[in-house]
C-alpha cells in the first residue's frame, strides 16, 4: 500500500518499492537528533517575559546532568561539563538501538519536570506528542521498521493490520488492551522477539474479552464463540486455531518447554493481528 511518505518513483513503480528495514542509517541519525534537539530547546512559555524565566533554565541544567548525564549514561555526576555530550553520542557514539532508548526515556521521565500545576501538565504532554509525531516521521521517511506508540518504539505493521493493533490497545476494556501492548513489546525485542510470549499475551487479551462480555471468570473462547452465533463453519475455524495454543502443554500455558516447535515471528505477528482483529469484532457486536 502506498504512503503520503513514498516518493514520486516508488509510487508509479519506476523504482521497486522500498522494504522496512531494521537498521538505522547516519541521515536517519541525524533526523532523530535534530527532533531531540528541537524537542529539548523548545521555549517554554514562562520563560518569556517572566521574571521567573530562570527557574526553566535551572530545571533543565538539573536534567541534563543529574537525568541525561547521570542517570541514563551512568556518568559520575560530577563530571558533567555541559549539554554538549549528547551530539555526539546521538549521532555517532551510541549504536542506534540506543538511540531508541534515550527517546523512550525522555518520552517517560522528562515531561515530569512540567508536572508542578496545570499549565505545565498540559504543556508537557504537548511536547511529548511534539517529539513523537516528528520521530514516527522521519521513520516512516526512512523506511524504518519501528514506530512509537504509548511511548514505545514497537514494530511497524502495514497500514491496515496497525490499525487494528491501535484499535484492539485502545478499547473500554483495559486487561485486553495490556495484553495486546505486552505482545507488541515481546515482538519489539530487537533480533530476539519472545514470539511464545507474544502468542500467549494476544490469546490472553481474546480470553480477557470472553470473561468481560460472558460476565464468566473462567469463559473461554470457544464458550464466547456459541454466544456469538456465528455460522458454524467460522466458529469452528477460529475454536481449531485456538486449539494449538490451549492444550495441556501448549503455548498459552506457563508449561511450555523447547520439545515443542518454537513459533517464528511471522507466526507471531499472524497470531497477534488476528487476536487484534477479533477482540475489535467483539466488541463491535457488544457496543455499550
């Protein structure tokens, strides 16, 4: 499918279109620093005409050295000279899995520090989603496999199975909504994804979903399914593809073990956009 990001010649079909890919060139590098740079150098309100501006100026020195410097590179606190270590280490220094994690940690830690009354809440969670959206940007621009969601960097799907991800992490019904979150982070493990435990969390959320909706703390999917009235034939389809996860030993358990066949990261993927995709169905046939 193609993208408002897709150049003229991938479009018409001139050149073949790009794959994702899981690496990081330099030009991405510096795309992600100068998000970073902008996120991090953006004018804070007080700061104009207030005579309090310096109280900002202070705040953010404190994060630098004591959050950045100390906390998230493990440097001595006091050896921080100044702001200037973290070209380098964004943009040459740090492997670009690194990366990633500074972004996830400032997502996580530094909007906080606006967090002292209502007008610095509101303003830091304008910033957060600020530094998001231009770093999902360059990402898609660079054809790069991850994007960030809740904070996140996850693993891009295409188009139409994203949606219904977002859709399935996005329902009235926060334990379906963990437990699809939790198999996005198990795929999202770079070069080693835990695809058992990502099978087992999206069966979970499907399970989840059958207790909420049968009001039965032991429903499964297959006492959700005949509430369903489905045609047999599709209730019989989804019961068999259950089956392999739920058996006495089977993935869905704790008792899983390696004299098992290992499911791969398509298998996975397969597991969690289908498991996505019926939690959705459900709960369009449950509407409030």
């Amino acid at each position: 499918m193609s993208n408002e990001h897709e150049p003229f010649s991938e479009r018409e079909g001139i050149v073949p279109r790009k794959d994702y890919r899981f690496d990081v060139d330099q030009g991405t590098r510096n795309a992600i620093y100068n998000q970073i740079r902008e996120f991090l150098d953006w004018p804070d309100p007080r700061d104009w005409n207030d005579p309090d501006g310096h109280l900002y100026v202070e705040a953010w020195h404190f994060v630098y050295q004591h959050h950045f410097w100390a906390e998230f590179c493990s440097e001595p606190v006091d050896a921080y000279k100044d702001s200037n270590f973290l070209r380098p280490m964004l943009i040459s220094d740090a492997p670009w899995w690194r990366i990633f994690e500074f972004v996830e940690y400032i997502l996580d830690r530094c909007t906080s520090i606006y967090e002292w009354d209502e007008l610095g809440d509101i303003y830091s969670k304008e910033r957060a989603s600020s530094l998001t959206y231009g770093i999902n940007n360059v990402l898609e621009r660079s054809r790069i496999a991850y994007k960030i969601s809740d904070k996140k960097f996850v693993p891009r799907f295409p188009e139409l199975e994203q949606r219904e991800v977002e859709r399935a992490c996005n329902t009235r019904f926060e334990g379906a909504n963990q437990h699809i979150k939790k198999a996005q982070d198990c795929l999202a493990i770079y070069k080693n994804p835990d695809c058992v435990g990502a099978i087992r969390e999206s069966i979970h959320a499907v399970e989840s979903i059958a207790k909420e909706i049968t009001g039965d703390s032991k429903a499964t999917l297959g006492k959700l399914t005949e509430r369903l009235n489905l045609h047999p034939a599709f209730q019989d389809g989804l019961n068999n593809l259950y089956g392999f996860t739920s058996d006495a030993s089977g993935i869905r358990h704790a008792s899983y073990s390696d004299k098992h066949p290992k499911p791969d990261q398509n298998t996975a993927r397969f597991m969690l956009v289908l498991c996505s995709s019926f939690v959705n169905y459900i709960i369009s046939q449950h509407p409030e």
